[in-house]
C-alpha cells in the first residue's frame, strides 16, 4: 500500500514508518519538523534500505496536504502529528487545539478532497482520565482531565462522526500507553526538547550524566514501593501494533479504538533499577512530592488488539532499556 504519515519523522513515527517500509509497503513522510530532527527522514531510508519520500510541509496546509496524497496515490494515512506535552498543553490551549484538531480537520478534508478513506489516529491513554478499574479496556469511561487529553477525545468524537456520515470511511483509533525505548540500533528515538518530562528520557540522561539526579514523584501511592506504575510499551512493539492495524483496516469499515499496551505495570523503581542493568550505570534519584495530575497505575488490557488485529507486544522491560541506552550513546 501507499502510506502517508503525518508526523513521520517524530519519534513515533519514524519507528513506524520503518517498519511499514520494511513490511512492504510505499511509505511518504509528511511533516513540519515542528519537533524533529531534519535527518531523520534521511536515516530512516537508510536504515530501509529505500527512499522514503518526505514532503516538509504543515498538515494545516490543506492543498499540500492534499497534494501529497495525488502525487504519492496515498491508499492510508496514519496520523501522528501533533503536539503531546500536557503541561504545555495547559499553559498554552489555543496552539493544542489549533495544531491537533484544526490539523485533524485539513487532514480530514484533504482526504475527503481525494477519496482517500482509511485512516489511523495516534490517540493515548490519557483519555481514560482517572482509571475506574484496572486494567483498562476500551469500554472504560473515557473523561480527559487537561487541554491535551480534551484534543484527543475531541479528535476521536469527531472521527466517529465522519465514519458515521459515511461507510466508506475505515477509522482506527489507537490509545498509547506509555511509549518508550528505540530502534535496536540506536539510530533513532526519542529526541526530547530541553528537559524531559517523561520518567524513560529523563533517566537515560542521568545515566550519561547530563544530569544529577531523578526525581521520584512520590513513594506513598497505595502500590507495592509506594511509586507509580504504568504500562511501558517499546516503540518497536507499537510501531508493528501500526503495522497490524493497517493490514486489518484494508478489511473493515466504520470506526474503533484500540489499546496499545503491554498489560504490564511495572513502578518508577523497577524502572530505575532495570535501567541500571542495561547500562551498568548508577541512577541516583531522591523522592520528591507527588507531580499533580498523576495517577497511581494506570495500565492496559491489550485483549482487544489480540483480538482484532493478532497483535501483542513482545519485547521486555530490558529491550526497552538496553535500545534507550544505545540511542542516547549515540546521542553525546
Ligand atoms: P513527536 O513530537 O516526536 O512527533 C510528532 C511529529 O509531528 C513531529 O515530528 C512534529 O514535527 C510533527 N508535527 C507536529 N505538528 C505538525 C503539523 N502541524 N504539521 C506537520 N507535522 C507536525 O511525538 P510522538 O511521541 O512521536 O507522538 C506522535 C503522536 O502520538 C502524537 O499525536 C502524540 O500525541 C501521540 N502520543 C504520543 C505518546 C508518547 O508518549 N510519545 C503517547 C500517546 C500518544
Ligand atoms: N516520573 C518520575 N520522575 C520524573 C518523571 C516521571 O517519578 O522525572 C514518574 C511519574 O510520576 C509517573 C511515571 O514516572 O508515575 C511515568 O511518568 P511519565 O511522565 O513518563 O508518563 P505519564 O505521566 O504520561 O504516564
């Protein structure tokens, strides 16, 4: 298949479209470089062994959006572009809604425009809120709690309206856990801006000393060490979750979403201590308060994408550690 991917030289999507490339399939990057590294598109067609067509362009731009899609006969789209820090979100909305969902609505149209109908949305686990039972299935009530999580409810609403306006139309939504880890051979991963917010970045940095020391945000939630767990995904593993739901989307209409987990928990201490094997160096970290606006634990039942798309994660807690180590080595 011809597939166009928004956002596909950020971190998701770089590992993405790798994988389709090497699956096959015609592959064309389509973003703005808002938040990535110009090389990458240049990287990821040496690591397919293939050029990978990469238009730079915003998908707000509704005509170049719409060109690419002639010029490339795109059969599906997947979706990543956009902004995806929630603190960020909070202090400026108006960028998150104008860049996720006016840059949904071009996309949308630019489709429309060329009867190009299937597509998949990077949506997150963020939607769920504050878990009600766990693990989290899709059924799950869904209650976004900051200006990001808003968009990506609202993105996928809206998506469920166009599917409903029209059966042509096969859309997948997939929720994200916590994504983490690189390409085996460190050649790309996750680039973050200044300093991480995220647990995975921020501890790969003061593995390579760049900085002093983590800050555990909080021990005395009611899990087993008393600090947070989540559901860490490899990148590699969801980027073939794309993979599996590009194949079964050729087959069936209408509108869903899917989780994309592992449906293992595992603490901001494991973390540290499984980040220590895989790079034999010390984590030095101290407890510090609770961050507002986290959860206790908050992890997937994959079932569904068992089900449906005959996709399960597969690789480890070490996997993911050892790939962010080489990335980062690879980085200073
Ligand atoms: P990323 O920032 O690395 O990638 C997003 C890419 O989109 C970047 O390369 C950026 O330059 C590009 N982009 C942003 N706005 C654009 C625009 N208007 N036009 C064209 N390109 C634009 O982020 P990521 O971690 O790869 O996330 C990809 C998607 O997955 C996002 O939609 C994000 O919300 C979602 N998601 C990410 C996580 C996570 O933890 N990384 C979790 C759940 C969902
Ligand atoms: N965390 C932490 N120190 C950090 C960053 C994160 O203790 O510097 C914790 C955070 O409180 C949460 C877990 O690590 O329990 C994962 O946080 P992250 O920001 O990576 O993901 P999310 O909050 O989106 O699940």
């Amino acid at each position: 298949m011809n597939i166009l991917l928004t956002g596909g030289a950020g971190y998701i999507g770089s590992h993405t479209a790798l994988v389709l490339a090497q699956a096959g399939h015609n592959v064309v990057l389509f973003d703005n470089l808002s938040n990535s590294d110009a090389a990458v598109p240049e990287k990821i067609s040496s690591m397919a062994g293939k050029k990978l067509p990469f238009v730079q362009a915003d998908v707000r731009a509704t005509d170049l959006v719409e060109k690419a899609l002639r010029e490339h006969r795109i059969d599906a789209v997947v979706h990543f572009a956009g902004f995806k820090a929630v603190g960020e979100s909070v202090a400026v909305p108006i960028e998150y809604y104008a860049n996720n969902i006016h840059g949904t609505v071009s996309l949308l149209q630019a489709m429309q425009r060329v009867s190009v109908k299937t597509l998949l949305f990077s949506s997150s686990a963020t939607v769920y809120g504050l878990p009600q039972y766990l693990p989290i299935d899709e059924a799950h009530p869904t209650h976004a709690i900051n200006p990001y999580g808003r968009t990506k409810l609202h993105v996928e609403e809206m998506l469920g309206d166009v599917a409903r306006s029209d059966a042509a139309w096969r859309i997948m939504c997939l929720r994200y856990f916590n994504p983490v880890g690189a390409h085996e051979s460190g050649m790309i991963g996750e680039r973050p801006n200044g300093i991480p917010n995220n647990l995975m970045p921020f501890i790969a940095q003061v593995a390579s000393g760049e900085r002093e020391r983590l800050q555990v945000f909080g021990n005395d939630y009611p899990t087993a060490d008393g600090t947070g767990i989540r559901d860490y995904i490899h990148v590699m593993d969801l980027a073939e979750g794309h993979a599996a739901a590009v194949h079964y989307l050729q087959s069936h209409q209408g509108w869903d979403v899917i989780n994309l987990g592992t449906g293992q928990g595992y603490s901001v201490l494991d973390m540290v201590r499984a980040f220590e094997k895989a790079s034999g160096r010390g984590i030095p970290y101290v407890i510090a308060a609770r961050r507002p606006g986290d959860v206790p634990a908050c992890y997937a039942n994959p079932a569904k994408a068992k089900r449906l798309l005959g996709w399960q994660a597969t690789r480890s807690l070490d996997d993911m550690c050892a790939s962010t180590w080489q990335f980062q080595r690879n980085r200073v």
